[in-house]
C-alpha cells in the first residue's frame, strides 16, 4: 500500500472570513455564466450600510449576509427565473430553503431569519416579527438584490464599465417601488451611491473578495474554524451541491461517509479521517457550475457535454484552493476523478502523484455513484458493481487495496450507500 507521507502532521487552520468567500463562491457558481449575483449584493448593501452610517459591526455582518443571501439556490433554472424578472415569481421558495439549511449549521444559524425574509416587501416586513437588526439587513439585501438585477438588465451583454451610463434609469426604476417593496430611506441612500461612478467600477469580484480581509469587528468572525464546524460548514454545502439534481440527491454526504468507514478500516490517523471526510462533502462543489440539463441529460453525453462535466473537478480546486492553503483537502476532493495508471482527469496524475486518501475517495466516488439512481439508468446491484470496478482494479486505474478492503466489508458500504436513512458512522 502506498504511504501516506506526512499527511498526519499537516497543520489545519481554516480563517471563517475565507470559508465564507468560499461559499459565496460556490453559490455563484449556480449561475454558471451569470456568476459573482452574490459577491455583487454583499458588496452593494456593504456600501450603502456605510452611507446609511451603521455601526461597523452591522456593516460586515451586512456584507456577510449579502455573500451568502441566495443559499437556497441549487439549480441554474431556478437562478435564471430569480434573475430574468425585476418581481420574480414565488421567490419564497429559495428562501425557505435557504433558511432551513442555514438553522442546521450553528455558525451560520444567525444569518437564517435574514435570508428567510431577503425578498419580503417592505409594506409587509414591517409588520412581521423580527430583531430591528434583522429586519434592517434583510430589507437592504433586498434592494441590493434587485438593484443587481437591473444592473444586468441595463447592461445588456455590453461592457460592465457602461453601466455607468444608465445609472440614472436604474434609480428612478427603484424609486417607483419606494414604501412598497422596498424601505423609503434606502431607496434615498441607494439613489446616492448608484450616483458614483466608482461604486459601479469597484464592483469587481477580486475587490469585492478582499473587503472581508480586514473585517475586524465580529468577535465570532476571528476565530479558526474546528473540525466540527468545518463539518457543519461542509454538510451546508454538500446540501446545495446535492440538491442541484434529483440523481444525486445526498451523494456528496454519502461519499464523505464511505471515505470515513474505509479510511477508518484502512487505519489512517483520525486527523487525516476526519479531514477526508470534509473532502467527501465538498468534492463535487465545482458541479455547481454544470448546467443542468447535462446533470439531468437521460441519453448519452456528447463529446461538448462531457467536456463540460469534466472542468467540475478544476472548478471544485479554485473555489477549496483559498480556504486550504497548504492543506490536503483540496487536493483530495480534486483527486476524485484521477486513476493509477494516468487515465483519470483534471491533471493525469499517476502513481505516486496521487496519496492514500486520494485513492480512496476516488473509489468511493465510483461505488457511490454506481449505487445511485441516474437519469440513465437504476442503481445497480453490489454484484453488478463488482463487476464494474474490479476489472477497473484489474487495470490499475484503482487501487487494489483500498478496493479490497471495500470489498470486504461490501454489505456494509452498500448499505450505508443506499439507506438515505443512515448517519455518518
């Protein structure tokens, strides 16, 4: 079997601002062409926090909150229909899923009521019960949101610096909705900003990400994440990931499980388990960015289809890569479609190149996925599945150990990856 180097000894340190970049990116991802809505609403309500004079410590968790608004958006159609219209149709929907995911994760909790009311007009959020802190942000996402909209709108497929041009239009179309949808005196402030033309040039998402570096006031934002709250942060985004298609509903959960029980067999240290483990939940964070009618194709992949599926794996590594510096769990969850022998993608890797736990969420990928329903096909049976990947073992393209071992305990890992039911072992 191959070593595992120093896999055990590597520090792990992940800072809450980056991870929370990350996951403002993996959501844009959702739009595939139309990406950074939710880097531009963090940074748009940031903005005129400022000018409306809020405590800074309102002000960063405003932009926060913007980062992350449209967490309960999987789906790129649905994106589109959110995007297309200025009043979009039943907008509820993303937002009680949002918050529902947002009330299951501990560090990010306190975000949920905001998201749950982000598209709640103002003549109607006044009257609900919320914190004045809620209620204020919520309704500043709100504008932003669709300030964005009619950004894209007016720009047309025209170069983003144009806009500038129409910023007159776009204040006087958010004026016609003052003390409806949207609150009298960030209708004012919004028209203000809107007016600067470095306000539109600014909105870069390079800029926009670096905004967070220097946050300083949320006592809760400075510290390091555990590996418990790494967990949560990761189970949230295995949640969006699977739910952008039916076909793979919970694979990324079921995969950070299998990784768990075979790297657990195998005896690898409990740091470098539980870290695969969080590899398993995140790995197929770049599909995201895979139009959905790929994902949800019923024939064959054309060479253009699959072509597309295929960048998934480099997609996944931009969106770990800053919140892992010099760790291994980027690399995993991007080893996941390379093979022994060089066949396997994005990079060919072979050998040596690739470390234990990278053979072992390679194999649990291709179990997991073999016992899924597709669009293609039903699940198929453990017999069949052997007969699938041991002639890939056979091949070198998996590795012989690692395969063994699933092997061994095959009742168990195909019940843990079948039973929607089961927990994390």
């Amino acid at each position: 079997m191959e070593a595992i180097g120093n896999i055990n000894n590597e520090s792990f340190s992940v800072d809450l601002k980056h991870a929370l970049i990350w996951v403002a990116r993996a959501l844009d991802y959702v739009g595939v062409d139309d990406i950074h809505h939710n880097h531009r609403v963090g940074y748009i309500s940031y903005e005129c926090a400022k000018l409306l004079n809020w405590d800074v410590k309102k002000q960063e968790f405003c932009f926060l909150a913007g980062l992350i608004h449209d967490c309960g958006v999987s789906q790129t159609e649905e994106h589109t229909k959110l995007v297309s219209k200025f009043k979009p149709d039943d907008p509820s929907i993303h937002c009680i899923h949002g918050y529902n995911a947002l009330k299951k994760c501990n560090i990010l909790a306190q975000f949920s009521n905001i998201v749950r009311h982000h598209h709640t007009a103002w003549d109607i959020l006044e009257g609900i019960h919320l914190s004045p802190f809620e209620k204020d942000i919520a309704a500043l996402i709100f504008i932003a949101d669709r300030l964005d909209v009619l950004r894209a709108r007016h720009l047309d497929n025209e170069h983003s610096d144009l806009i500038t041009l129409k910023k007159r239009s776009i204040a006087e179309q958010l004026r016609q909705y003052k003390g409806t949808l949207f609150r009298p005196d960030y209708i004012e402030a919004m028209s203000e900003l809107t007016n600067r033309d470095g306000f539109w040039f600014s909105m870069e998402p390079e800029n926009i990400e670096a905004i967070p570096l220097s946050f300083t006031h949320l006592d809760w934002l400075q510290q390091d994440l555990t590996i418990d709250n790494l967990v949560e942060l990761g189970t949230f985004i295995a949640g969006i990931v699977d739910a952008k298609s039916p076909f793979t509903y919970q694979h990324s959960i079921k995969v950070a499980e299998l990784c768990k029980f075979l790297a657990t067999r195998l005896k690898l240290p409990a740091k470098t388990t539980e870290q695969l483990y969080v590899a398993g939940l995140v790995h197929d964070i770049g599909k995201l960015r895979t139009p959905d009618e790929i994902l949800h194709k019923q024939g064959s992949l054309t060479k253009e289809e699959y072509t597309r599926i295929r960048r998934h794996t480099i997609d996944t590594e931009i969106a770990l890569k800053m919140v892992f510096p010099g760790s291994k769990i980027g690399e995993w969850a991007t080893n996941h479609h390379e093979r022994i022998d060089g066949s396997g993608y994005p990079n060919n890797k072979r050998g040596n190149e690739l470390d234990l736990p990278s053979r072992i969420i390679a194999i649990v990928d291709v179990f997991q996925a073999l016992s899924q329903d597709r669009p293609y096909r039903s699940r198929l049976s453990k017999e069949e599945i052997v007969e699938i990947m041991y002639p890939m073992v056979k091949r070198n393209e998996l590795d012989k150990d690692v395969y063994h071992c699933l092997e061994a305990h095959l009742e168990q890992c195909y019940q843990l990856s079948t039973d929607l039911s089961m927990n994390a072992i």
